[in-house]
C-alpha cells in the first residue's frame, strides 16, 4: 500500500521536475545510490528551440487541425472563413508543424539527415564503420 | 426490376431504424451499380465490372451478406433480359446502354410472375453459397471453438432488434435475411474475441485432433531405487546417475499444487484494509525523499538485456513482438457501432444549412477512421458544437444558421 504510494509520488514528482525544466533524464547514481543530478542538456539551443516547437505542434495539433477543416472548405460562409483565417493566424507561431526541422539527433546537423536513422550523414557514417549500425553494410557492386 | 424501382422511390426516412437506413443505402448502391451491369451483354459485362469500383469498405460486413443474396438473384435475371437484348448492337457506350435499361425495364413488369418462378425454380436447384459456408483459415478454426461452446453467443439485444427491423425492412425471404444478419454479427463478435484472446486457441484447434503420446518416463533406471549401486571401476561414483531421477517424483506432479497440505505455516488472516489516507499535495520534500528511496531499492542494470528490460518498462522501446494496439487495450472493448453509427451526436446542430452539412461530412471523415479512439472523436464533435455556437451572429447574418 505504502509501496503504490511511493511509487506514484515518486513519478509525479520526477514528471514535475521534467517538464518545468526540460532536460532530459541523465541523473545519474553512484552506487551508494546518491543522486548525483547531472545536468542533461540538448547538444545546441537550436535543438532545444526544436524540441519546444514539436511540443507545441503537438499540444496545438489538433485545434489547428479543425480551423482548417473549416478554413478549407466550400460549403461554408466564407465570412465564417474569414474569421478562421484571423484566427488561426492568431495562434503562437511555434505551434505550425511547417517550423520543424529534422535535425540529427547526435549532433543537430539540419541538412544531410536520413529520415530513418534520425542521424546526419556524417554519424551515420561513424557509427557503420565502427560496426554499430544493425544491418548496415558497406555498399559494393 | 420492378422491386427496385420501388425500393428507390420509396426511401422513407423515418419509418426505418437508422442502421436498416444505413443499410438500405449500401445495398440500393450496389443494386444500381449491379443494374448497369445486367443488361450489357457478355463482352461488356467484363469491362463494366472493372469499372465499377468497389463499395466503400465499412467495417461491419452485414452488407456482403445481403448483397451477395442479391447477386445471385441477378445472375438467373440476366438470362431472361439478355434474351430480350438479344437485337441490340454489342458495342455501345454506358449512356446508351442506360437507355436499354429503361426500356427494358418495362418488359420485365409484365415478366414479374415468369421471373419469379424461374427464381424459385434455379434456388432450389442450386445449393445457395453462404458466405459462412466458404472455408478460409481462420474460418476452420473457429469452427472448432464455436461447435464446442454454446451455439447462442452473447449479442446485445439491441444489435439482434436492429437486425430484425433490417430483415423485415427487406422483400423478400425475411427470416432467411435475418437469420444471416445475425450469424454474420455473432461471426464478427468472436473475430473480436479471437483477435482479443491474442488468438491463444488457434493451436488447441491444430492439435485438438492429435492425440496425445504421453512418453514413458525415460529416464527411469533399469534397476530399481532401493538397491545398491556398484561403480565399476571404483571411482566412487556410477556414471549413470544424474540429479534427474532424485526429482523424478517431484516433477511427475503436474502442478504445484496438488498433495497433501503440510499445515506448517498459519493460512492469511484477512486483514481489513485500511482506507487510504487521504494525502494532500506532496510537498518537494516528500518527493525528495522518495525518490532517494526508490534510487537506492532499484538496482542499475547490470548488462544490455537489463537495460532493455528496464527501458520496456518505462515505455521508452516497444514490446515484442510488436502489438499495433499497443497502448488501446480498452479502446477493444467499445463496440464498432458506436465509431461508425455517430448520427446521434449531431442533435445540438440545425437540420438543415450549410453547418449541417459541413457536420454531416465530418461525421463521415470519422466513422471510416480507424485510427481514432470514440473519445477522441466525441472531441472534435463537441468542439465543433462550441464554435459554431459562439460564432452564432456571424452565421446568422450570412443565414447560414
């Protein structure tokens, strides 16, 4: 019972302390078990001014969602239309998915990243060589 | 013909239960669609049945069961209709094939009684192909489950009513058409179950023919337990022996359980669980404080394998095998009318104007979402219920309300 508690306490707390400061989760313990807080941190700002637009496309995703509907449509009055313009324009302007960048994830590189490993061509290139890469394989023909 | 000049003339609304509405309407899309195709003659027939596309795909599959009945019903039909378009040119475009439809249609009045004996006259010859007859995989299998338990599956008395109400909305053959209905609901009900159960059965089924070979005990020594053993070269030890045959008898036990209670530790006394205390907001403190405890109870990984573990945990890697549903093992539950069936929900908005028709497309976008839990849809109907009514002047003025 005590046990549950604990547990819940601990997560909302920990939850808390994320979200108000948006480091990542690298605290690390020694092994008498104390926290030692290291301060994660994202590799640049601009990979932090990142990570907030995609919370915030998230959070508005769907409202902006619906103002198109009805932004984007020939069945309704177009004063009506209009007043979505104004204001969907009026909603933060972090929250459009269109200023997301898909950066490298190990070194915020914003150009030469393949979609699929999230990484820029460079560590890309690091990681396979050095045989990290699962079911990468140098290309011969 | 004639029977579906009068469905198409006469779709009243509110006589009919909004499900054998919906209904109605696939199977009066498919009988037009099917329309077309009876009377071209046989070169066309194939190129009209590319053309046509496919209806639009439903989740619920009551409509294949009826349509499927119709279909038939046209295959005997074409015959005598191709015997009276037996003048016309084979080429023709739709348009003017159209045309023949019409005046072919009335030939067939007076040819209603004649179409109807030849009818009863080919269903009786032909044994009729249910579609629950046609074995499939998965089809043998539940076969299995289902003959085992109780013939009458759990339908909710709502959905049998409503099938009901579909079968005697139909002309002809009503208990047939019901009937059908609801052995396609109960099929869809245990695909559910099945799918839920994470399909745990389908190997019973496999092996439920096989009989069992229960394997002599092997490993039982060719000489009894109680005599003496000899090693043979005096080493101390015969080679033979392995711990296994101390804990044969154990293992001969097929589960934990069984045997005789020992009565050496007192049995639980039921403790009266306390009412959680109620605990106000947690201060940083206890937080602190819990987190110092739950850093030194929790081990750190001690390989690769651990972390993983740990990771699956916290939700940070996928469980494997990989479960498309991960994280909507309740959205299983709401049954499928109420994703598809979401009239209901328009109540608060005006029946008539552009408003409703914009809600009407909405709710049309949603039912074939799959992606989407009833929650979330329920969502976007009430937000768009909030903003049309705060923008009520603005849609008044341009009489849109």
């Amino acid at each position: 019972m005590a046990a549950l508690m604990l547990s819940r306490v601990v997560k909302s707390g920990f939850e808390f302390l994320q979200t108000s400061f948006r480091t990542t989760s690298l605290a690390q313990r020694c092994t008498t078990g104390n926290v030692e807080q290291v301060r994660g941190y994202y590799v640049n700002w601009r990979m932090l001014r990142d990570v907030k637009r995609r919370q915030m496309a998230f959070e508005y995703a769907n409202d902006r969602l619906r103002m198109n509907a009805i932004r984007k449509n020939t069945i309704l009055p177009k004063e009506l239309q209009e007043i979505a313009d104004k204001e969907i324009a009026a909603f933060p302007r972090d929250s459009c998915p269109v200023r997301i960048r898909n950066r490298c994830v190990m070194t915020s590189r914003p150009r030469g990243v393949k979609r699929r490993w999230r990484l820029s061509r460079i560590v890309f290139r690091h990681l396979a060589d050095h045989n990290q890469m699962s079911g990468i394989q140098r290309a011969m023909w | 013909m004639y029977r579906r000049i009068i469905l198409l003339a006469t779709r009243n609304r509110s006589g009919i239960s909004r499900i054998a509405e919906h209904s109605i309407n696939i199977t009066d899309q498919q009988e037009t669609k099917r329309i077309s195709v009876s009377t071209c003659p046989n070169r066309q027939r194939m190129l009209y049945n590319k053309g046509v596309c496919t209806p639009n795909k439903r989740p619920f599959s009551t409509s294949t069961a009826i349509s499927k009945e119709n279909e038939e019903s046209s295959a005997p039909k074409t015959g005598v209709t191709e015997a009276k378009v037996k003048e016309k040119e084979p080429k023709k475009s739709g348009k003017e094939n159209l045309l023949d439809l019409l005046s072919a249609m009335k030939i067939d009045v007076t040819t209603k009684k004649k179409f109807q004996a030849l009818k009863s006259q080919k269903s009786k010859e032909q044994p009729r192909v249910h579609p629950e007859s046609m074995e499939s995989a998965t089809s043998m299998f539940q076969k299995a489950t289902t003959e085992q338990q109780a013939q009458k599956e759990s339908l909710s008395p709502e959905l049998v009513a409503a099938a009901s109400a579909v079968a005697s909305s139909m002309p002809l053959k009503k208990s047939q058409t019901e009937s059908e209905l609801l052995q396609q609901l109960r099929k869809h009900e245990s695909d559910t179950e099945v799918h839920k159960k994470g399909e745990t059965n389908n190997i019973g089924n496999i092996i439920a023919d096989m009989k069992v070979g229960k394997h002599p005990n092997a490993r039982s020594p060719n000489r009894p337990a109680n005599q003496i053993r000899f090693d043979d070269d005096g080493r101390g030890y015969t080679h033979d022996r392995g711990v296994v045959n101390e804990f044969d008898a154990v293992r001969r036990r097929k589960s934990l359980f069984t045997g005789k209670r020992l009565n050496i530790f007192p049995s639980t006394t039921d403790t009266t669980e306390t009412e959680p205390k109620e605990v106000s907001v947690p201060s940083l403190w206890d937080i602190e404080l819990a987190g110092h405890i739950a850093a030194v109870i929790k081990h750190l990984p001690r390989n690769g394998f651990e972390e993983m573990i740990q990771w699956t945990k916290d939700g940070k890697l996928w469980q494997y095998p990989i479960n498309n549903e991960a994280g909507l093992e309740e959205e299983s539950d709401v049954p499928f009318h109420e994703h598809v069936f979401l009239d209901s929900h328009l109540e608060d908005f005006p029946k008539q104007g552009p408003v409703r028709h914009f809600m009407e497309l909405v709710i049309n976008g949603l039912s074939k979402n799959p992606y989407l839990t009833v929650k979330q849809k329920m969502e976007h109907i009430e937000w768009f219920r909030e903003y049309f009514q705060q923008k009520e002047e603005v849609l008044k003025e341009s009489e849109a309300y």
